[in-house]
C-alpha cells in the first residue's frame, strides 16, 4: 500500500509515533517530520517514548524546534486500539519498548531482527531515518517549512557521522532536497556545545579502562551515561589510528549498555554483537555501528568476572568469524 493512501485512513483520527527508548537526533528528526507531514493529511499525532532524554544536545533539539514528545507515564490517552507507528525503530528490536497500543506501521532503516507484520513498513538500508521522511515529502510533493527541514537534515547528518558512516546515495540525495529550506542559525545551534562538563568524567573513565587487542578496542564505563554519549566515546575510540573495532559499555541501573563501532568491512558491528550477546541479552544495528544491552541479573551471575567474560564473548565471536572460510576467502581477495 501507498503512504499516501494508508495516511488517509486516519483523516481527523488521532495516532502517536514512537521513537526507540533513548531518541536521538535522527530518532527525533524522523518522529517530528512525519508529525508535520500528517498534518497535510489533518491526522494529529502525539510523539512519544519510553526511556531518558538527557544528553544535552537532544534536549537542545526539543528546544530549537519546540518538538512535544511524551515520556509512557504521561501516555493517559493511549488505549489498545490507538494507532502507533513505529519510527527509527522495530517491534522486537531491543530497544524500544512493547506499548499497550496497536503498533500499525513502523519506518525504520535498520535490519530487521525479528519478522514482524505490521499494516504498513517501510524498511529501507540508508544511512538515517530521517532520509526516509524526507523522501515522503519529495514524493508526495510538499515542502517542508523550515524546522522541519532543519530536523530532518540534522538527523541525516548526524546518523551518518557527516556523510563518513553508512551514507547512501539517497541521503546524499535528501541532504540536497532539505538544504534550500533549512533555518541555517538552527542548524549551527544545534550542531555546536554537545557536551556538558559532567560529561567529561564518562571520557576519564574510558581512558582508565580501554584495552585494545589486535586492532579491537574495548572500554568500559563503571556508571550510568546517556545513550549518545556512549556512542559518542565510541567514535571517539574508533578515530585511534590502532583501532578499526570498538566496544564500549555503561553499567547502569537495569542493564549494561553496549555501543559497537566497525571501520572493518569484514567486521559487522550487528551481527557481532547480536552474536556475542544471544542468550544472554540482545544486540544488532548496521555493520558499521550497532548496540545492545545484558540485564543486571545476567551480569550478577557472571559474578566479579564480568567485565572479562564480556570481553571474551566479543573477542571469541570476532575470531569466529575471522576463521570461517568465507572470510578467509575476502582476506585473500583482498
């Protein structure tokens, strides 16, 4: 089905997008860009998450573009039967969370780890989200003002680390359709002062605690950070000339949250840590960055070796992988 015949659908009906539990700038760019374009179609809709907001550049984000976006626990509304489209994100993912409303749609360019059906879904392998809103209002032929262009952009920029991490023609492709109607102020507000001194100390404890095997590079934060800030360290790490694999992880109240960085093409950050984390958490993304989460019951019954054990798990599953046949075919090719 068309996009634009399933938003008429809801013609004066009410939905709510929903972003994965810690939205990011692409995650939040996505969200709000298909809010302004459902309102061509007059269909309201209600942002919404479950997780933190607290990096300070996504908070600036909620300020420069005035973006509501709804924590569950404010969510009095929602009922079974409201529409929720899924945005930057799938059902099953392991990262966002299941709900009380009927999950009808989801836009999304990540791979897909469980089959799920859904009314309408549209999975694309780009490099943000956000090229996928964009390229609605391409299609459908309406322009967008310019917070929304400026989100969308923002997103596409940041998704792809600045056009150097899984970019694809289409993003490049977008980046040009959203630039004459972007609010170029906006832009460099948003863009600059992303870290908080706070932040600082999530940086001192990676320098106590990387390690790099071979060319891996793996850190570990003894406290709770935001999601994008781990991510951050993470790409902070894979700029080392010795390094073209990382693993980083926070320790937090319920869980241990890993980020995964690949500049290695034979390397996929997803399926390494989808690997490295089956049984005992979750974990999967693109092959250049993914993430994944072990609960704290699980990292309580590795008991004091759980840093090492993690370690092991990763680096067992890189070496399985580098000695399979197919890989070793690739490494002779090359």
């Amino acid at each position: 089905m068309e996009l634009r015949d399933f938003i008429k659908q809801f013609k004066g009906k009410h939905i709510y997008i929903q972003t994965h539990n810690f939205p990011d700038p692409d995650a939040l760019g996505s969200a709000y860009g298909l809010s302004r374009l459902l309102e061509h179609f007059d269909v309201a809709s209600t942002l919404c998450y479950d997780g933190k907001i607290d990096m300070l550049s996504t908070r600036r984000i909620l300020e420069e573009f005035q973006i509501r976006i709804l924590p569950k626990h404010e969510l009095h509304e929602m009922t079974p039967e409201s529409p929720i489209f899924l945005v930057d994100s799938q059902k099953e993912a392991g990262n966002i969370t299941d709900l009380i409303g009927d999950e009808i749609a989801c836009i999304d360019h990540h791979p897909t780890v469980v089959e799920i059906e859904y009314a309408f879904m549209d999975v694309r392998m780009v490099g943000a989200c956000c090229t996928i809103i964009a390229q609605y209002f391409k299609d459908l032929g309406i322009v967008p003002d310019s917070h929304t262009a400026t989100a969308l952009l923002f997103g596409i920029k940041m998704d792809t680390s600045q056009f150097t991490r899984g970019v694809t023609e289409s993003d490049i492709e977008m980046y040009a359709f959203l630039n004459p109607y972007i609010d170029e102020g906006i832009l460099r507000k948003v863009s600059s002062n992303t870290l908080e001194f706070s932040d600082l100390s999530a940086f001192g404890a990676v320098f106590q605690t990387i390690r790099v095997f071979d060319t891996v590079g793996i850190a570990y934060i003894p406290f709770s950070c935001p999601d994008a800030l781990i991510a951050m360290i993470s790409d902070f790490i894979l700029s080392l000339n010795e390094v073209d694999f990382v693993i980083v992880y926070a320790k937090r109240d319920t869980d241990w949250k890993f980020s995964v960085r690949s500049e290695n093409d034979d390397l996929d950050a997803g399926e390494i840590i989808h690997e490295a984390l089956l049984g005992i958490g979750s974990g999967g993304g693109h092959a250049c960055m993914a993430g994944g989460i072990i609960p704290c019951s699980v990292i309580r019954e590795m008991g004091r070796t759980a840093d090492t054990q993690i370690c092991e798990l990763f680096l067992n599953t890189i070496k399985r992988i580098e000695e399979e046949p197919s890989y070793q075919a690739r490494d002779l090719d090359s």
